[in-house]
C-alpha cells in the first residue's frame, strides 16, 4: 500500500450532473494510486506529456499505474493488466496547433487502443488543451485525467473542460467543451516550475481576487512572497481557492453563455499580445497580466475604479513580477484586428470584462470605439 | 409569404432534452424559409457542399436565405442582414478528412465568423458528418443544420449527431457527437441522385426494417418498386419511418452506450470492406448491404435465424440491387484486422451486431473466433 492516505490532500468538486468531476490538491498524488486508478475508464492509457516534463515525471507516474498490477483486491482494476503507451511533444504553446493532436489520434489508432482508453494529460495548459482536445475528438470522445505540473494549468486551464488548439488566425479556435475525469494537483511538481511560469501562473491566481473575491485578493497582496517561495500551505491554499472559484463558475455556465465570461478578464487584449508577438513569446499569463492592466484602466475611464484601485492592480501584478505595459512593436490597430476575432464576441459587437470594482467583473459590449481606440494608443509600451 | 404551408411536410422530433430538434420531410422544403430561418443562431451562415450538389440546388438555398430580407415583421431575424458565405469541397469519401474539414475552418476564420454563426451542411453523409465535425469544433462548438441531398443521409447520418472524419487506420476515428440544429430532408433533392446511390440509401432503410420493425420490413418488401421510382408517398414514408426508429434508438441512448450500436448491423464488416477497398470505390451502403448478408450468415451458424430467412435477407438487398458478396480481393485476416479497430469493441473484445430473428438484433461479444473466421473465408466472393 502506498502512504498516500496520510498526505494532506483537499477535495473539491465540479458539479456538472454526469459529467462532475473532484479536483485533489496535495504533495505527492503524483505517487498516489488510489487517487489515479478509480478514473480510468479501461484497461488501455495513453500518457502525453511533453520534452521537459517528461525527464522529471513521466517514470514516476508510469511507475504508479503500473503499480496496479499488484494493487489489493479492494481497488479498481485489480488483475487486468494495464496497457501503457505515451506521447511525447516538443514543449511550447507553439506546439498548441492541429498537428500536435494529429500526433497523439496516430499513436493511439497505431496502438490499437478503442473507446474505453483513458488519455492523461501530464504537463501544463498547453498538454492538457491538447490532450482534452485529443480525448474530445477520438472516436467521438473517450476519458481524460488532468495532471497538471504548472501553477497557471493547475489553477485555470486544467479545470472546466475548455480543450482545444490555437490557429494562425487565433488562439484555441478549435476546441471542444470536454471535462476530465478528474484532476490530479501535485504541489511537488512546481519545485521544477522556473519562476517566470510561476509569476504567469499568478496571473491567473489574481485575476480570481480581481474579478470574484476582494478578500482573496487581500490575501494575495499579504502572501504573495510565501507564493513565490513555493511554499506548501500558502501555495495549497491558493490552488484551492483558485479552483474554487473556478469551479462555481463552470458549474453554473458550462459553455460560457454567460458568467463564464468573466475568468476572461485581461484574455481579449491579452490573446491578441500572444498572437501578434507570436505564440510563447510572451506566456500566456504575461500577456493576461498586461490584459488586466488594460482593463482596469479602460474600467477607471467609464468611472468605475479609481485611480488608487488601478495602482492597487499594477502593484500586485508587479510583486508577481508580471509586466503591466504592452509590447513597443504593437499599435492600437494590431489590437483591433484581432480583439474582432474574439469568440466573446456577438455577431460583430465587440464584448470585453471590466471591473466594476476590485473583486467584481462584469460583461459589457457598450465599449465606445474611439474610447478604446484612445486607450489602446495611450496605453504604455515597453 | 412562400406557399410552403401547403405542402405536405411531416415532421417528427429527436428527443434530447435541451438538445432537441426536429426532422422535417417533404418536397420543396430547400425553398422554405418557414423551415429554415428559425434554426439559425445569428446572422452569420456558412453553408457547406459540394461539386455535384452546388449546381442543382446551392443557388435556391442562398436565395431562401436572401429572402430573410424582406421577410415578414413575424419571422425571425427580421431587420437583420444576413451574412452567407460558402464552402465547395471535392466530393466523395476520399475527401472526407481532417484537411477537408481544416478548409471549412479556414473559411470561418478568414470571414471573422464567432460563436454565434451557423453551418449548413447541404449534401450526402460525407458532407453533413464534415460539416457536423467542423461546427462540434469551431470555437469549442457552433450551430448546424441539416440539409441532406441522399436518401444515405437522409435516413441515417443526418440523424443522430455522430459527425467525423476517416483516418488512414479506420473510418470515422475522428469526430465528436453534436447534435444538429434542425433536419430538413427535402424529398425533390432525390431526383438528382444516381440510381446507384439510391440502392446504397435504401440499405440502411432494410437495415431498419431488419433490426428492429418486422413490419416495416414486409412493407419495404412490397415497395420496393415504388421506392426505386421515387415515388413520393412512398420515399416519404419510408424516410419518415426510417427516421422515426433512428430517432428512438438515439433518445434511448445518445452516446451509443448501449442500443444504438444495433444500428450497426453489417457494419463491423462493411467498414472493413470499405477501408480495404479503398473509400470511396464501395458506397457505405453497398458495404453494409455485403456486410448485412454477413451478419444474417453468422446468426444463422448460431440458430437464431433458418436458412428461409437468409435467403429472405437476400432477396430484398437483391431486389434494391445491393451487394449480397465481398470482394473477391479481401481474404479472411484483411477484415479480422480491420475489425479489431471497430469503436464497439471493449477491451479487446470483438463486439458484433447479429439477429435474434428477422426485425429484432442484439449485442454479442462471444463469437467463436475459429467460427468467424470459417465465415469470413467461406463467404461467398465475387
């Protein structure tokens, strides 16, 4: 038996009626078995992961499934042998295209594998975005675990079942609505995470204060060093709180017709950075980073914040050590054109979340034009 | 106002809680605006055809669309301009791929279309399960509808939300369940259709009869000369019919967990034909009807059904001018290994659909492999 059941791991649950899903955040469920093994849907996984994530994870988790050969009688899938192939990706959101995906469809038809195969997604948002899509897609749909290794997939992008890929012409254009089967938070791996994906991740973490919770976002400001610091509470606790948040909206808006939104604040001029400065050059949560700032001060234009509370948003972010201005080579009209793609978008009206006041977001598609246009080329460059 | 309230449309609805729609069935109804406007999600239409169909009836289609302008205060969308673009694909079923499916993609994004625009698939099977695969995955999923021109698709793969793609290693490998907007199954489009296409529709309306309604059977028995003329009353008929028992099976069970695989019966078997002879050189319907034959075979070897109804199978595929032998070039391994690969297998157990009597199949996963494989080599070639 493992000792797993003596680590201090949080639970928490995705309520979407059949397709509800826990999340467990902990140290070492990497090892865990008895958190892995009830998600698989048969006896056939495939593992993709990438170039960097591998050399550190790949054996122990392959370790842990196969482990299941020898598991007691009381667990799932006693006696059948498990079948384990895996996939490995060069690293990078440049990787997050059609063609990666087509990668792992090919290893999983040359291996064999049917409808009651288990993809697991080891590694950051861009794996698990592509993973979930792979899942989604593959003979019309088949199981996927989330074990996300980055601060930024394990608080956003593992949780909530958005899967899919970017395009030349924008980012995640193709995708589908998928949820896992569970997702699997292993604290441990972020002592390989290097500090600028930490910051990125943190993005994310404050965006939740910003947009739903005043008082995490005070909890933030007081323990944003213990965060940097990795250290295991602070770090456990924001996870948690993070997919919290998450997981209430998703519940009650799976497909984003509504509240869904909201987790968006910052991605509309933050997608159009990544897609202009070309994808992984500026990290997602970079790019986001810079999005809020724009928000926010777009938000302090239509009177809704004051000038302190855009100075309070600036601060934060720079403790993160995140950027709060926008790329020199980008003009006001770079932004336009590709903030008209966005899928927020209503026909052709422009939506954007701004902050109606700190720790509250709110949908408008009232942005005046020439407002925007006055924001975007005013804003400061770098 | 169009005079299409005169005409004798009947109209049936699949049962999927929020994800409902109906199928409607008629002549005329590709000039119906009453029939189409109510099923667009904006104003953003792409529609999807192809080489063969675009000449006959793309032309009508876009003029019902164009009516919307002038449209009566009470209709839908009044007021608002509609934007239509298009999509020509190659046809067949060797361009049912994912590069196909990136060109639809492609045409969305360079029109800038968002979340809220509709595609249209008006063609065979091949372009309404593209088209379906293209809307389940633009923008993690969009609305569609289905405008099918054969009697294949309007019987079958219009129904039910499977869409997809073939892979090298199988058909339909890659796909999503999305579930169309409307069906409008415009019974005058049959008049366009080579006689060859026909028999391969009218397969899967036996398949029908054969799996699950003992009586539809008898009635096709003894219409089989009106169906092979198009007569209207009858075509419609058995379209309805048809539509009716798919419509059931899909309600019961979305997702093909369990009694939707019956309406595979002779595919296992025609897949592989199909794959082995190269898509496209065997309709679907002319490999299901091989595949059919094989499977009444096979129940027979296991008593369910006498050597009459056999012969009984065949006579009414003969009498469709269908298939009732495999190709002479595929030995017994060229489908076991194909067959290993078919998405109903568990593990790896060879699932088969097989007939407990005329009019009623069930699930087996206990065929005897020495017996299958006697089968597969005695079965008649040509």
């Amino acid at each position: 038996m493992s000792s797993v059941s003596s680590l201090p791991v949080e639970s928490l649950n995705v309520s979407l009626g059949e397709r509800s899903y826990p999340i467990h955040v902990g140290a070492g469920l990497l090892t865990s078995r008895e958190h892995l093994l009830p998600y698989l849907a048969g006896r056939q996984v495939m593992i993709v992961t990438n170039e960097v994530i591998a050399p550190h994870y790949l054996h122990a988790l392959k370790e842990t499934l196969a482990g299941a050969l020898d598991a007691p009688k009381e667990e799932t899938l006693t006696g059948a042998e498990l079948e384990i192939r895996e996939v490995i990706l060069p690293d990078g959101e440049a990787t997050k295209t059609l063609s990666s995906v087509e990668r792992i469809w090919d290893a999983l038809l040359a291996a064999g594998f049917n409808r009651r195969c288990t993809l697991i997604a080891l590694g950051g948002g861009v794996i698990g975005d592509m993973t979930g899509y792979a899942a989604a897609s593959y003979q019309r749909g088949v199981a996927f675990i989330q074990i996300p290794t980055t601060l930024l997939a394990q608080v956003d992008s593992s949780v909530g079942g958005k899967t899919g890929v970017n395009h030349p012409r924008g980012k995640n254009m193709i995708g589908a609505f998928w949820q896992p089967r569970a997702v699997l938070v292993d604290t441990d791996t972020l002592t390989t995470l290097p500090p600028r994906e930490l910051s990125a991740g943190l993005a994310e973490v404050i965006k939740y204060g910003l947009i739903w919770d005043l008082e995490f976002l005070a909890w933030l400001e007081a323990n944003l060093g213990a965060l940097r610091g990795i250290e295991e509470g602070a770090i456990r606790y924001a996870i948690r709180r993070s997919c919290e948040i998450k997981a209430e909206v998703v519940a009650e808006d799976e497909t984003e017709q509504g509240v869904r939104a909201l987790l968006n604040l910052g991605h509309t001029f933050g997608h159009a950075i990544e897609a202009h400065q070309g994808y992984g050059n500026w990290l997602h949560g970079e790019a986001v980073s810079a999005g809020m700032m724009m928000a926010a001060r777009l938000s302090a234009q239509r009177g809704w914040l004051n000038e302190a509370d855009v100075e309070r948003v600036a601060a934060i972010l720079c403790a993160a050590d995140l950027p709060v201005t926008a790329p020199a080579s980008m003009q006001a009209e770079d932004f336009l054109s590709r903030m008209r793609l966005d899928k927020k978008n209503v026909d052709s009206r422009l939506r954007l979340i701004l902050l109606e006041t700190l720790g509250r977001a709110c949908i408008r598609d009232d942005t005046d034009p020439e407002q925007l246009e006055r924001l975007l080329t005013d804003f400061p460059r770098t």
